[in-house]
C-alpha cells in the first residue's frame, strides 16, 4: 500500500463537502489520523456514528493542532471566525485551506488571521449536490471533477504542489487562477443558475393561477428540473450571494438584458432567432458531455448518477 500522504488531516465543518472529504481519504489511506470538527454536538455525534475519522471534538483548535493539512468546510459567511479561532494552534509548515464556493471574500475574511509560516491556499471544489449535513457525502464526490486554486502572490509551490496531490488523490483534476476571475466564473456557471431557479420555483409558488397540486403533477415538463437546483442548502446559498455580490450582480445584469431580448423576440414573432439561440445552446450541453462533465442519458442522467453510500 502506498504511504498516506499525511500524518495528520483536521476537516473543520463535516457536512456534505467535509465528510465527503473524509470518507475519500479513508478510502485512498491519504492520512494516517482523520480529526473532526464542526459547530453541534448533534452533527458531531452523527460524524462518529458513521465513523467518519479518528478523533471528534467541538473545538476547532484541537483538531487543527499538529495537523499537516487543515481543510475548512462551513458556509463562507463564517470562513473569518473560524480562521480567527483556529489561528493560534496552527501548527508551523502546515497547509490551510477551504472548499468555500467564492474566493474573494474568503480571502478577505482567513488572510489576515493566517500565522506565519502557515500556507494558505484557498480552494474551491466544483462538485456538489442539493443535500447536506454528514450522512449527504460520498467518496465518489470529487471525482473527474474540477478543483480550483487561488493561491495568493506569496504562495509556496511547494506548499500548492502537495495540496494539488492531495486533490489528483481525491480524484480531481486541478486549475489555478485568481480569486476574482474564479468569481465572476462562478457567478455564471454556478451562482446565477441556482439563483434563477430560486426565482422560478418562488415564483410558481406564488401563481395563483396555477394551484401547487398542478406545479407538482406536472413537474416533470420543466419546472423539476429547477427545483433540484432550488433545494439547495439555504444558509449557503445566502452566503454565496452575500459574498460574491459584484459579480453576481453584474452577471444578473446581463441576464436580465438577454432575457428581455427574449421576450421581444417572442413577442413579435422572431422565430429564427429563437431558433438561433435554440441550436446555439443545444451545442453547450454536447460540449459538457464531450468534456466528461455529465453524461449523454435521458432524463438529465438522473437515474445514473445514483450514488452509492461509502
Ligand atoms: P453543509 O453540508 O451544510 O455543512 C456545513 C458544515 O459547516 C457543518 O459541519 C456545520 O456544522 C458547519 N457550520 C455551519 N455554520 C457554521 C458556523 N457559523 N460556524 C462554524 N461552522 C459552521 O455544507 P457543505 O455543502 O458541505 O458546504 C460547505 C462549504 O463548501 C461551503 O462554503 C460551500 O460554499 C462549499 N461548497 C459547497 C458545495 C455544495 O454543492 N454543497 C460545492 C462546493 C463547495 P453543524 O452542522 O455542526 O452546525
């Protein structure tokens, strides 16, 4: 068995993201000691139910002490008290990073509490789903999906080099670029689509017109395929708004402006320019495919992507 990469791993927030973590890198002996941390004690005893590390504790500190690798895992809002709380008992040589969906604002918020002699190298991984908590994650989470750096001027390549393996062990693929690119990236790749589908789902939940039964019953012609998007973890997705505000703002900006040359399209009858943008997008959902981004099965793949519990 190849040796773990690790001695000591602490994940600090241990919900989708975090226990997903966990369970890859027990499953790929990546560290030699998995120490647990998160806010409750309710989701810290469901952690050491499920057996996901070594040791559990409610305080931050003591988990990150002596650990090689620091990896945080809450919502972005709450990245600064967290680094301010594990500040101290970082241990000299040792990596920290976060898995927060904006980069900008968690830099902002970690940066200055980082000690000296700590490497901080911010991270984000374009993997996910609608669930959370401890019992949401899996080990096949992160595979063949893309893990972004955004490491800082003074970063230590060496420091980037062993985090990137860490990420290739999980089975991710690893980009860099920096914190405000991968925000306004974002914004439109990940940001606008689920707030979008926050803004369908309420509104059909609004229409009078329409009673709910009917939304429910007839789902299935579109309005489902939203709602996956729309369940997502609502204190995050507060934060990703709160946090990445600009861009957001200015992609949102442009949204409403092709949305309103839609509509003036349908309105006088433009149908080859529907059609135009009709076949245009159709060829992004192929690129996807191509990429290896999802699959080419009907019904969004939905029956396939069924993941098994690790
Ligand atoms: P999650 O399943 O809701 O888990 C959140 C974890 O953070 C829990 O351990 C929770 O602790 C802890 N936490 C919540 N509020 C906290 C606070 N105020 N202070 C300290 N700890 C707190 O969330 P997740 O989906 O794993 O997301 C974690 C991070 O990953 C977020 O920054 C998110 O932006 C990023 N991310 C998410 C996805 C996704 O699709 N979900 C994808 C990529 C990146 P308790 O349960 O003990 O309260």
């Amino acid at each position: 068995m190849v040796e773990p990469l690790l001695d000591r791993i602490a994940l600090i927030g241990i919900g989708l993201i975090g226990s997903s973590l966990a369970r890859v890198v027990r499953r790929e002996n990546l560290a030699r000691h998995i120490a647990i941390s998160t806010r409750s004690a309710k989701t810290l005893e469901r952690a050491e139910e499920l057996g996901l590390g070594n040791s559990y504790t409610t305080d931050p500190a003591a988990a990150v002490a002596d650990a090689d690798l620091v990896v945080v895992s809450v919502p972005v809002g709450s990245s600064g008290a967290v680094a301010e709380e594990i500040a101290p008992a970082l241990k000299r040589g040792a990596i920290l990073t976060d898995v927060g969906s904006t980069k900008s604002s968690v830099i902002a918020q970690m940066a200055p509490h980082v000690p000296e002699g700590v490497h901080f190298i911010p991270g984000h991984p374009l993997a996910g789903t609608e669930k959370s908590g401890p019992d949401a994650g899996f080990a096949e989470l992160f595979e063949n999906r893309w893990c972004i750096f955004t490491p800082l001027a003074d970063t230590d390549p060496q420091a980037l080099e062993k985090l990137s393996e860490f990420w290739r062990r999980c089975g991710s693929n690893i980009d860099t670029m920096d914190a405000e690119h991968h925000d306004r990236t974002l914004a439109i790749v990940s940001h606008l689509p689920h707030i979008i589908a926050y803004n369908i789902v309420g509104t059909a939940d609004d229409l009078e017109t329409v009673t709910k039964s009917e939304v429910i019953k007839y789902s299935a012609s579109g309005f489902r395929d939203f709602t996956r998007l729309a369940a997502s973890d609502p204190t995050m997705w507060r934060d990703v708004c709160l946090h990445n505000r600009e861009a957001i703002l200015e992609m949102l900006a442009r949204f409403s402006e092709d949305l309103a040359s839609l509509q003036r399209a349908i309105r006088w009858g433009e149908g080859d320019k529907l059609f135009e943008l009709f076949t245009r997008t159709r060829a992004i959902r192929r690129s996807i495919i191509e990429a290896g981004q999802d699959i080419d099965a009907p019904d969004f793949g939905r029956q396939a992507v069924e993941h098994p519990k690790s």
